[in-house]
C-alpha cells in the first residue's frame, strides 16, 4: 500500500518496442544457420559476441564507430581468438528478418492511444527500406549507429524518454534480450521479455488495459 505523501505507480504513457527478435525474427536464426553450414559450435557466435559485448567488434559496429570493412576484419580476429573462422561477409548476407504481422499491429494500436518509440541497435551496412512504412509508425525511431550509444547503457533509454517527453516509470519496454530489459527495469520501466510473440502481446495487454488484437 502506497504511504500517505508518497507518489503511487506513474501510468503508462509510451510503450518502446525493440526491432530484431520483436518486430521482426531475431539475428540468432541466422547465426544457427551459419554454425551449421559450417559445423561450428551451437551458440559460437553468440558467445563471441556475448565477449566484452560492451566494445567488442559487434558493438563497436552499431554505435557506427566501425565501417563495415574494419568491421570484418576486427571480428574476423575475435573469432579466430575464439578458435574458429566466421566470414563476416557471408553471415550478414544471411540476416534477412521477416516482420511479425501481429507485434507490427500491436505498435499501430499501441499508437492510437500511447506514445511509441523504437529503440534498436543496428548499423549502417543493413539500412532496409522495406521497414519504412513500420517505422512510420513511431513517434520516435532511437537507432544506436545513429546516437553513437546502443542498449544496455542507460544513456539509449533515456534519450528515448527525453524525446518523447516522460520519465522511465512512466514507459513499459519490449525486448527479446534479457540483458537489455535489465538496464531498462533498473531506470523504473515495465519491461517484457519476447520469447513468444503471442504471449508478449498478451502480456502487453495486461500491462495497458487495451486489446491489441
């Protein structure tokens, strides 16, 4: 029970969604599939890039301070340190990510009565025009090669919630990566973990009080 002159729970005025393993299938297919082609480890690059995973080559990639020819070559090592080879090239031409229709209808009715805001690590090299109508959907479009920062750093929510003028309690956050809902949870927003996207809408829908289906 809220104490007398202290604030209750701020109500939910933005929902932010992440974009790869949310709105559209996740990276970590394609990595599955490269393994197996080439008969590495299951998890290997996830676990190459889970390695210093605040500034090694991945991350260096979607903060833009990496073209994608240095890109290769700095990632190129990490996984030959790692004990085997990944053609960079060959793995990121395997990143095709189909949108889900029913989390892209969620953000449209989230927008009806919600701010919204999209918050992604990406990077240049994978600029696909195909998300332009998706991305017409956000009040705000928060892209790491672009801001220079990239979840989990605080700065990345923050500046969310600064363009979208309210506070982090006051937002619920989707991701499909427990590591970002943990920087996020830890600033005081709502957060839901993506694993099913049936069972995150309806989760989402607790959450607001609305239908999104």
């Amino acid at each position: 029970m809220t104490r007398p002159g202290t604030p209750g729970p701020q109500p939910i005025e933005a929902v932010l969604f992440d974009f790869g393993g949310v709105l559209s299938t996740s990276p970590f297919g394609a990595f599955e599939r490269y393994e197996q082609a080439h008969g590495l480890p299951a998890g290997f690059i996830r676990s190459v890039n889970a390695t210093n995973h605040l500034d090694n080559a991945w991350a260096r990639l979607e903060r833009n301070e990496l073209g994608f020819d240095e890109f290769c070559e700095v990632f190129g090592r990490e996984t030959a340190d790692a004990g085997a080879s990944v053609d960079a090239r060959e793995l990121f031409s395997m990143l095709t990510g189909e949108l889900d229709p029913d989390m892209v209808e969620a953000v449209r009715r989230c927008g009806e009565r919600f701010k919204t805001g999209l918050l992604t690590n990406n990077f240049v090299t994978l600029a696909d025009r195909r998300v332009t109508e998706v991305l017409s959907l956000f009040d705000v479009v928060i892209e790491s090669s672009v801001v220079g920062v990239r979840k989990p750093d605080p700065r990345f929510y923050l500046l969310a919630c600064d363009k979208l003028g309210i506070r982090p309690e006051q937002a619920v956050f989707l991701d499909d990566l427990g590591v970002n809902l943990k920087s996020a949870r830890a600033l005081g927003m709502t957060t839901i973990k993506v694993t099913d996207t049936s069972a995150a809408i309806a989760e989402l829908e607790s959450v607001l009080g609305i239908s999104l289906r």
